[in-house]
C-alpha cells in the first residue's frame, strides 16, 4: 500500500461479470463493510506481488466462486475517499467456468446491464455505472 497526501492508496481489482444476456452479476456488501448494503462488482484488494489481473482472478475465485477463462480491462481510475485513495482496476469478464454465488455469505445476483442505478454503489462506481449503461452493445 502506497501513501499520497498522507493517505493510503488501496489498490482493487473487480470483474464485470457479464452473461451471454448482457445481465451483470452484482454482489451486496456485508454488514460491517464501508457502504453496507450496497451494491457491488466482486473483487477485492491487489496485494503487493500481484498484477491487478491476477488478483481479479484469484478475487473472483474465492468471493464468487469461479474461475475466470478471460478478462478485458474496461476502467481504470482513482477515488479519493476521505481515510483513503482508492485506485481501481475493472475488468469485463465474459467467459469463466463455474456458476458464480456468494461464498462468502454475501447476496450475489443477476441484473441487466440497463437497470443498473448509480445509488445503488458506493460513489467511486458513479461514473462506471454511468459508462456501463451508455455502452450496452447490441447483442
């Protein structure tokens, strides 16, 4: 973990799991969590000997329970939060093996990508959801 301004910087990667429907799975954070209840793409912190991607992978596997075939980067960006700097790395995942659910007692869900509500996420996804919703390909 780095320090900025004498914050530190918390580096995540989250996969956006997305079905052959264009529906994303979507996890609830836990009671306890920052943002409880809210919504979120699985994922989780990249340790200091891991590229992003193989955290998104190992994340993925231990949270949803899948293991991922192949992952795109999709965005990439920094949010300052008030006790830290987030910097996230988010990666559309199409293709895994496995059928994702809440391993670790959390809700896990499918939603479609167009009813997808910023409110719904903590306010670094606000820009994301915003992208995600505008670039619903034609399937």
């Amino acid at each position: 973990m780095e320090e900025h301004n004498s914050k530190p910087i918390v580096r995540v990667a989250a996969g956006i799991i997305r079905n052959e429907f264009g529906q994303i799975y979507l996890t609830q954070r836990l009671e306890g969590q920052d943002f409880a209840q809210s919504l979120e793409f699985p994922g989780g912190k990249v340790e200091a000997d891991e590229t992003p991607e193989e955290a998104l992978k190992r994340e993925l596997e231990e949270e949803v329970g899948i293991v991922t075939l192949s992952a795109f980067p999709y965005e990439h960006f920094s949010f300052d939060y008030p006790n830290k700097i987030i910097e996230f790395f988010f990666y559309l995942v199409e293709e895994w093996a496995g059928e994702p659910f809440g391993r670790e007692g959390q809700e896990g869900f499918w939603i479609e990508q167009s009813s997808l509500e910023e409110g719904q996420f903590p306010p670094a996804n606000t820009d994301l959801i915003r992208k995600l919703k505008s670039d619903i390909c034609c399937r």
